[in-house]
C-alpha cells in the first residue's frame, strides 16, 4: 500500500517539474532548480511519513491479528493455573474410554488396595493396579459372547471373592481378586433390573432390583432367596390407605437405592414423591411420606447412622437424630442452583457431596455446615457419585468418562 502511494507521488512531482515549452531562461531554471529542491525536500518528507504510517497500519494489523490468539493463550495459561489452584484435594484421572461413558460405581479388593475396578455405560470395564493412578480397559470374555451392550451398576468385593451386576441381566462371579470372572446364569423371570450387589462373606452376596427384590445367594450364586416376601407394588396397594403421598404415581420402580453397613436400605420411589426403607427380618418395604414439599432427588445413610436427602433444585437435609426417621431439617449449601446428587462420607465429620455441573462441597462437622470446592469447577460435567475405599482412597465418577482421584 505504502508503495504504491510513492509511486503516485512521484507522478505527480513530475509533472509538476516538466517544464510548459523547451525555451527556458536562466531566471526560470533559477527557480525551477529551488522547485526541485524543494520538492525533492517534500518528496522525502513524504516517503518518511507514508513509510512511517505504513508501519503504524501493519503493526496496527499484525496487533489485530495476534489478539485472539494473545488472549486465548493468556486465558488458557490461567486455567491452567486455576485448575492447578483448585484441584488441591482433587485431581482427575484421565480414562483410555469414550467420552459419552457414564461411570457407575468403583471397588478395590480387600487387602490389595492398589487392585480396583471401575464400571459405567457401554459395556465398560476398566482395571487399575496402581491403586487408581492408571487404568486400562479389561476385557470379560463371559461378557462378550451376545451382541448386548451392557451397563454394568454394581461391583462388589468381599476378600478375594468380587461380584459385578448389570442391564440387560447380567452376572459375574470372581474368586481370585478378579483375575479371571464367570458368569452366573439368572432366571427370565427376575423382577426388574439389577441395580446393586454386595459381596457379604464366602461365596454370598445380596443383590437388588429396580423394582425392590431382595435376594440372598450362600452358595456363588447358583441359588438365591428372596429376602422380600412381597412387590413394593403389592405393599403400596395394601398400605395406601394409610396416606403415603404420591403412592398412587408409582410407576413400579426405584431411582436410587443405598445400604447401610449394617445391611439397611433405603430407596427413593422413581418419581421422587416418597421413600422407602427395608432392614433385614422385615418381610417387606416400609414406605414414607417425604418430609420436604420438593421431590427427593436421593438419600443415603450418614456414617453417624442418620439419613440424608437430596431434593431436586440443590436442597440438602438431615435427619435428626440417628435411624429411620421421617423427621429431617435443611442445612444450607452453596450449590450454585444445580442439583446434588450424591453425598460420600470419609469419616464421620468429614463428607464430600457432589452433583451437576461439576459441584463439590465438603463438611467437617458431621454435615452441619458446607463450603464450596472449586476442584471441579473447570469440568463439564455431572459428578453422579462419591465412593470412599477408606479414609484415604476416595473417588468421585460422572458422565462423560470424568473420574477424580481423593488426594487428601
């Protein structure tokens, strides 16, 4: 641009300088000479202030060019930063799987807490021997043989012996710290879908369905005994008198489920509008009224023996005093308007609880009050589930293949 700007220029000098007729005096080239001078002075002028604003446009432009990318280095080197910042008690572990994959629970097996598993959606299955800094994917050829993709919900260990249950119905049975599984067959006629196993001592475990069916196996799994001598469907019929809201709204089956250590359940109705509870001896569920005006998102059991709740919208309560009660009070939470879906108690005072976009809050007083961790706060992601091995392995799974590693 500058030099064409010259090249003009210097046209118009010239025909500025070329003389009218070929018959010019000595006062005329006089003048002329000061012209030229002159003009040669101008000229100069005028290529130092074209070259000098040609600079200032391409500098101007290269700045203009460079901006976005200035910024967006600048802005990712903070992240950075940030993140580093953040995940002080929190690091994620990055998964060898699809990023559409939900993970679903996580186990270690007793006395090698190095040896762990971890499940999710689309037939996932992930083994770590580094206690949970690595993982790599583990393939179950008693898995593979039809064309399902199973979701695999539970996995359980009790010493070396390790159950794992899934969607469509699907049984495995280890006895040697998972090194090789088989599989279970399952009758066509089990109520609902496996959602959760526990491995309970020698070639025993109970096992649970979406629809409330409780059963116990002592012998691997080849026989089972219903623990529920009726269907929550059944109960609800002959107890709607009694007025549990929302009874009539069920529609067959759970949405979550959690047991105690001393072998009490409790389970949220699909559509949130009440919760059961069921404790060993109890020929079925007992229902309840919610105790909240909004519906239950979740509920578990304190590591004190009291209850939690999780209501949808972010709400948080606790029952008061220990066991099943249907009295609760709200704590306050920071949540950021998005929901928690899930607490996990690393001691009794200290527990983490965590939910959609990326929420972590932590106590450690019992639950009483909850601060903010900003650990996942760069992750887009839901955190679905809080497990604690101990006091010192703790994980936090989501969508999208997210998995965070306690560091303490």
């Amino acid at each position: 641009m500058a030099k064409n700007l010259l090249q003009v220029s210097e046209q118009l000098l010239m025909l500025k300088l070329k003389p009218p007729s070929s018959t010019i005096t000595h006062q005329q080239k006089q003048k002329q000479k000061q012209i030229q001078i002159q003009s040669c002075l101008n000229r100069r002028q005028f290529i130092s202030q074209t070259n000098m604003a040609a600079s200032s446009v391409s500098i101007s432009l290269l700045l203009r060019v460079l901006e976005p990318e200035v910024a967006a280095a600048a802005a990712k080197s903070q992240q950075r930063e940030d993140e580093e910042d953040s995940l002080s008690d929190w690091e994620r572990v990055y998964l060898p799987i699809d990023p559409g994959v939900v993970l679903l629970d996580i186990a270690f097996v007793p006395g090698d807490f190095n040896h762990g598993f971890v499940l999710g959606t689309r037939q996932t299955i992930l083994e770590t021997k580094d206690g949970g800094n690595t993982w790599l994917p583990r393939s179950i050829p008693s898995a593979e043989d039809e064309d399902f993709n199973y979701r695999f919900n539970s996995i359980s260990f009790k010493g070396k012996e390790g159950w794992i249950v899934g969607k469509p119905a699907i049984l495995l049975y280890t006895s040697d710290a998972g090194d090789t599984w088989e599989r279970i067959p399952l009758s066509s006629q089990l109520p609902g879908d496996m959602v959760y196993i526990k491995a309970t001592g020698e070639k025993s475990a109970e096992m649970v369905t979406d629809q409330g069916a409780i059963y116990v196996t002592s012998n691997r799994g080849y026989n089972w005994r219903a623990a529920v001598q009726e269907t929550v469907s059944a109960t609800l019929n002959r107890t709607v008198s009694s007025g549990i809201s929302g009874a009539s709204y069920y529609t067959g089956t759970f949405n979550t489920v959690n047991r105690s250590p001393d072998g009490r359940y409790v389970a949220v109705s699909s559509r949130g509008n009440f919760y059961l509870t069921w404790e060993p001896g109890q020929p079925f569920w007992q229902p309840h009224n919610r105790a909240v005006a909004r519906r239950i998102q979740n509920m578990g059991w304190r590591a004190d023996g009291g209850l939690w709740l999780l209501v949808r919208g972010g709400g948080l309560y606790l029952s008061k005093g220990t066991g099943v009660t249907e009295e609760f009070e709200e704590v306050s939470v920071q949540s950021r308007g998005f929901g928690i879906l899930d607490i996990g108690y690393r001691s009794e005072e200290e527990a983490w609880a965590a939910g959609g976009s990326g929420i972590l809050l932590r106590t450690t007083n019992g639950g009483k009050t909850w601060t903010r961790d900003k650990a996942a706060d760069n992750i887009a992601a839901n955190l679905y589930s809080v497990k604690f091995i101990d006091d010192r392995k703790g994980f936090v799974l989501g969508n999208d293949g997210v998995l965070l590693r306690y560091l303490g």
